[in-house]
C-alpha cells in the first residue's frame, strides 16, 4: 500500500496544466446548448411559444398539440447541434440528479429509419426506477414511477444528449423526488407574495423566488485521492493526522489560484457558460486546497437546476484535469469545511426586489413588511428549517470554527435592530399624525442609508441578512438546494399568507387604514419574533444557554433534526400550503433517515477494513523493524544494550499499545454495528448509529492518528493531509 502511495505523490508532482483556449468573449457562448427563449423564437410557431411562456409563468397547462410541436422544435435544434439521444432529467431523493437514455432513432413498420421524438415523449415517460429511495411510497416490484417534463426548466445539450428537466412522481401522484415539491413551495410563496405585493403595488402580477448559491469544495489530485480507499468510497478521510501547516497563516485565502486549479476552473467556467449556467465568481476559500464558485442570481427551481448540474460537470472537468472533486461538508479534520450558502430573495415580476430598501417611505414600508415575516417564519419554524439540512456528512460541519452553529437565529445587523426596536413601539389602533411622520421621515425614510455600510456578515450566523437577500449560512457543500428552498419558501408562504389575513381583518373590522394595519402587524410580529434575532458570537458558551432561556432548538445531529418533520404543526403548514402531503413527509423522513444509517454503516465498514488491512500490518511492520534492529543491538553489546535502545524500545510499547486499543475499538464497533442492524424502526436504528456507532470513529481515529505520527513515513501506507492537501 505504501508503493501506492509513493506513486501516487509521484505522479501527482509531474502534473502540468492544461492548456485552455479561450475564443471570443464570454458572452457569446452563453446558453449555446440550452434551447431558451432565443431559440424558441427560431423553432417554435407564435401559438407555441406562447402556450410555453404561459406555462412558464402563470403555469397554464400545453396543449397535446402544441406539446408535439414543441418536441419536433427540440429535437431539430438538438439534432442540428449533434445530439443523439434524449433523456428526463430529474432529482430523485437519493440527493442528486438520474437520467435515462433513449436514441431519437427510431423504426416505421416497413423498417424504414427515422429521428422520432414526439409531445408524448417530451412531457411524460415512465422510467423503471423502483430501485430509488421512496420511503415506502412504493415498493420495489411496483416499478410504475413517472417523469413529467418542467417547462420552467429550459432543455438543453449535455454531451450528445437532450436533457429535459422534470418532476419525478409515483402512479398515484405522489413526488418522488425534490423538484415537485419545491415547485408546488415557489407557487404558493409566488400566490402569498403577489398579494401583500399588491398593497403596494397594484401592477405586481407574479413574484418569483430567487437564489443565489455558493459552492464550496476540494480539489485533491486524481492519484492521491485513489490512494485513499476512504475518500473514494465515503467522500472524506476517516483517519489522518493534521499536517503540521494547515490554514493557521490564513495564506492561502483569496491568494493566487494555483495554475492547475486555473485551468481547471477556466475549463469549467466555459462548459458552464454554454449550458446557461451564469458562474461569475472564483477564489481559495480558506483551507488549503479548497475553493469556491458562485453565481449571479436566478429564480429559484433554474438555480437549483444548475447546481446540480454544475456538480455533475465539476466532477468530468475535473477528471480531464486529473483532479478529484471533494463535496463531502468535512473531508479533513481540524481545517475548514464546505458549505453551500443559499443567498435568497423575492422579486416581482415588475423588477423590484423585495427585501432591497427603496428612495421612499412606501417602498421601505415594503421591505419592512417582507423582511419582517421573513423572521417571524423563521421564528416560528426554526426547527423545520434546521431539518432541511441535515444529514450525516453535515453534522461534522456545524457548529465547527467555519460554520454555523446548529441552533437557528438571524442576525440583521445592531442598526437595524434599532428599527426594529422602535417599530415595535408603534401605537396600537389608529397612529397619531405625529408617530405617521417619525415613522415615515426618520425611521422607514432612512433605511436605505442605514443599510449602506450596514451590510457586513455575521460568520457564526445560520441566518444572515446582508442588504438585500438573506444568507442561509448552514446549507452543506453536497447538498441539493431544493431541500433548504422548498423549506424556506414554504414557511414564507405560509407567514405572508397569515400577514395578509391579519391585515385585512384590521382594514375591515377595525377601519384602520391599510399603512395603519400593515404597521400594527409588524408590531406584533417584532415583539414575538425578538428571541431568533441575535447579533453576537454563534460559537459561544454563552449563546448556547441563552438559546435554552429563549427556547431555541438545538438539534446537533440529523436523528433529533428530523423528528420535526412529522410533528402536528408540520403537517399542518404542508397541508395548509399545499407542498406536500402526510404520505409524502413522512415517506421523506423515512428516506433521510435511511440515507444516515447508511452513510455510518458505509464509514463503520471502511474504518474497519481500513485499520485491518493498513493501519495493522504496516504498524507491525515497523514495530517488527524496532524489535530486530532491538536484537541486533543486543547480539553486539549484550546487557549493555539496554539503555543503547531506550527509544526503540520505548515506540516499540507505544505501537503495541495503539494496536491493542484500536482493534478492541473496532470489535467492539462492529459488534455494535451489528446489533443496530437488526433493529427494523428506521427511527430507533439512526439513534442507535448515531449515540452507539458513531462515538467509535472518533476513539478509533485517535489511535490511528497517533500511530501515523510514530511509524516511519517510508512504511506509513495512507497518503498524508500534507500531500492531499498541499501538493497544488
């Protein structure tokens, strides 16, 4: 194993970069493989055209004609650009995307040859995908689960392929996978958010939700990562010891971009490009060896779309430039981990922002009223939203140096906080001439300049505002968007909605005017929204046992996270907002707490075989060195050797002491692996992985590590966190 690694660092130091040709500007090749409005106009008839942009923004339903029309326009433009195939792109609940091939070729009766490709074949198929996760929705012999296509989603070309974004749905309609849900989550905070837009703007006629992600990840040289059965198979290390320079000098961060990465990332860029997917941003992110890609914002469902695409073309890239991309949330222990921070808005259809102050009282009226039901649907549903990023690889994450903690809060800055402070002082009923004009003059009136130099990031915060959107901080590097955003936008929907009906009882009943009950609302909505909003330090002891006293959650790991899910009050959001049903959460919880047990099992497994078949045999291979060269040395100075063989004999105890401990840790692991397998309640089963298994991989990695530090680095056979990450 040892020559494995050797090679590895060998190799890996012999990489050039890659030449990439950089030809014409950048935005002539935006969007040239995706079949977007541009080339509607040049394939699709007026009828066409129209019935798609109607689905795409009111979501009327198109015609089985117009279908068959839009298909023929597809494929020709796909097959003039040298597609040959076609294939449902969609986001089953194993947390990436599955797809299915299907030549256009095609054979008439009389074994004539032809490119078929119809409306029947655009809008729906039934791909024999049993074997995906369901959570019981269905079982595995009822293979009868169809895609149907989502116009929102323009096609485009990825390879020689025509890949059509759709939702994923059982026979008898329930969503299999995560676009369906987040669909039906951005229609009803469109519904809600288009109302409360229109007391201030009657024009207002959709709003869309918009995000803005930041994808953190590793890049590890393509050999040294196959020298590590544990990345290859489970995406981190399970065992390493801190290389003695890891990110203390900060040196790394914003620094030059090594020229390998460059052309990696010059590579990447470029296929982004033509598939639409706007990347506008590229640094070192703190860590060594770890950097970060962003974005200019989208709606919502394209954006998460094309952070999954952007995942799938990272890996190929980076297998042409002989890198290994890491999306796992903590692949190294003691350095930075990676995060996916979701940055959202909402925007009307008439180009305002929703949560950006404006130049008058009416419009920062506006923002107020967004930005504060925005935090009293946090307030309220912090838990559910804690849920919606939880996951095995994520709880190394949280609450680490770089990360936010687990227990949800918002921070919006100390200034305004003040505002808040003195809305909340707002007279009940009927304002004074004299509190309208502070209000509107000198607390709303100058938002916009407070906002100026008030936009900095608390760091620790899971739940950040920063000007004009807020930052959902606590996402995870590999997780898909469309868990956290179907969340959020959902508990949005759902807060705008009960604005609405508090402020129309207030117009009606209590004859305020409409600014007068917008202000009243508020007022009530600071009051009992006060214990998320928290502008300190995340990390401290302190804010730990005030989130006791203001009766925050803090669920550290994804068993206790998950249990929200099928609480009464859940239920209730989902069924009142119509995003999913009860057979569809609970069938989703039972799936995210499938994925952990077998995360930790996979991890158990490979720890094992990792200490029996490495760490083992090349500890007692160097312990066998000690012990003969111990011999030799007594064989030639008799008695007197003894104190001529103090050091030896002294790694020769501590290997041996490892040794003992590490495999009694990993017998007693694996026994009791065993005895949580047996366990049949998927509930009881991640518990006891997670309280009876997990404790292990920490005990036994201690052992490991310290027996890495004494073995000789020419017997040592797992490459070291210096060569993984710091040979550029």
């Amino acid at each position: 194993m040892s020559k494995i690694r050797f090679k590895a660092i060998s190799e890996s130091a012999q990489r050039e970069s890659r030449i990439i040709e950089e030809k014409g500007r950048r935005s002539e090749l935006f969007c040239v493989n995706v079949f977007n409005t541009e080339k509607m106009l040049q394939y699709l008839t007026k009828d066409a055209l129209e019935s798609v942009q109607g689905a795409i923004f009111s979501g009327t339903k198109i015609d089985r004609k117009i279908a068959d029309q839009v298909a023929e326009a597809m494929k020709g433009w796909a097959i003039a650009m040298g597609a040959t195939h076609y294939t449902h792109w969609f986001q089953p609940l194993t947390g990436s995307t599955a797809e299915k091939h299907d030549a256009f070729f095609d054979l008439l009766p009389n074994g004539t040859a032809l490119e078929k490709f119809g409306g029947g074949q655009l809008v729906q198929q039934e791909p024999d995908a049993s074997s995906f996760p369901s959570g019981g929705i269905r079982n595995t012999f009822e293979a009868r689960g169809y895609t149907a296509w989502d116009p929102t989603s323009p096609a485009f070309i990825y390879g020689t392929t025509l890949c059509v974004p759709t939702v994923f749905v059982s026979y008898t309609g329930e969503a299999l996978d995560n676009k369906a849900p987040l669909l039906r989550a951005l229609h009803a905070v469109d519904e809600a958010a288009t109302a409360v837009a229109k007391y201030f703007d009657k024009t207002v006629a959709k709003v869309n939700a918009t995000l803005g992600w930041e994808q953190e990840y590793f890049l590890i040289d393509k050999a040294l990562a196959h020298s590590r059965p544990d990345i290859i198979l489970t995406g981190r290390t399970l065992v390493g010891h801190t290389a003695a320079k890891g990110q203390q000098l900060d040196d790394h961060y914003f620094g030059v971009i090594p020229s390998r990465v460059l052309s990696f990332m010059s590579d990447l860029e470029k296929e982004c490009t033509k598939l639409g997917i706007p990347v506008k941003t590229r640094h070192n992110e703190v860590a060594p060896n770890q950097f970060e890609l962003a974005p200019v914002f989208e709606e919502a469902n394209l954006a998460v779309d094309h952070n999954l695409l952007l995942m799938d073309i990272m890996d190929k890239v980076a297998d042409k430039h002989n890198f290994k991309v890491l999306f796992h949330e903590k692949p190294f222990a003691e350095i930075n981990g990676s995060g996916k921070h979701n940055n959202w808005s909402l925007a009307t259809d008439t180009g305002v922002n929703l949560l950006s102050p404006g130049s008058t009282p009416m419009k920062n009226l506006q923002f107020l009223t967004f930005f504060v039901n925005t935090i009293k649907a946090v307030n309220t549903y912090e838990e559910l939203l804690r849920s919606s990023i939880a996951s095995a690889s994520n709880d190394h994450r949280l609450g680490a140096n770089e990360a936010p903690p687990a227990i949800f809060s918002i921070f919006v800055g100390s200034q305004l906080s003040r505002v808040l402070d003195e809305l909340e002082g707002v007279s009940q009923g009927k304002l004074s001439p004299e509190e309208k004009t502070e209000l509107k003059l000198n607390v709303v009136g100058k938002i916009p300049e407070i906002l100026l130099d008030n936009t900095d990031r608390n760091r620790t915060s899971p739940f950040a505002f920063t000007g004009n959107k807020f930052e959902m901080r606590g996402v995870g590097s590999k997780t898909n968007c469309a868990k956290p955003m179907t969340i959020l936008n959902t508990i949005v929907a759902k807060q705008l909605t009960d604005f609405k009906k508090e402020v129309d009882a207030l117009v009606d009943k209590k004859s305020l005017k409409k600014d007068e009950a917008i202000f009243n609302v508020l007022r009530e909505y600071i009051k009992t929204s006060k214990r998320i909003r928290f502008d300190g330090d995340g990390y401290s002891v302190e804010w730990e046992k005030e989130a006791v006293r203001r009766k925050l959650s803090n669920n550290k790991t994804t068993p206790e996270a998950l249990k929200v899910l099928t609480t009464k009050e859940s239920l209730e959001l989902f069924k009142a907002t119509k995003v999913l049903s009860e057979v569809e959460v609970r069938a989703r919880q039972e799936v995210e707490l499938d994925s952990y047990i077998l995360h930790l099992q996979i991890e158990g497994r490979v720890l094992k075989e990792l200490v029996y078949n490495h760490i083992l045999p090349s500890s007692i291979e160097y312990q066998n060195k000690l012990i003969k060269n111990v011999m030799g040395i007594k064989d030639i100075y008799g008695a007197a050797h003894k104190k001529l063989t103090d050091g030896q004999l002294s790694i020769i105890e501590q290997i041996a002491e490892h040794l003992v401990e590490v495999k009694k840790l990993v017998d007693h692991m694996t026994d009791t692996r065993k005895k949580a397998n047996k366990l049949l309640d998927s509930d009881k089963k991640a518990n006891a992985y997670c309280e009876n298994v997990k404790p292990y991989f920490s005990q036994i990695r201690y052992h490991c590590d310290k027996l890495e530090q004494v073995v000789e680095d020419q017997t040592w056979p797992l490459t070291k966190y210096r060569e993984l990450l710091f040979i550029k």
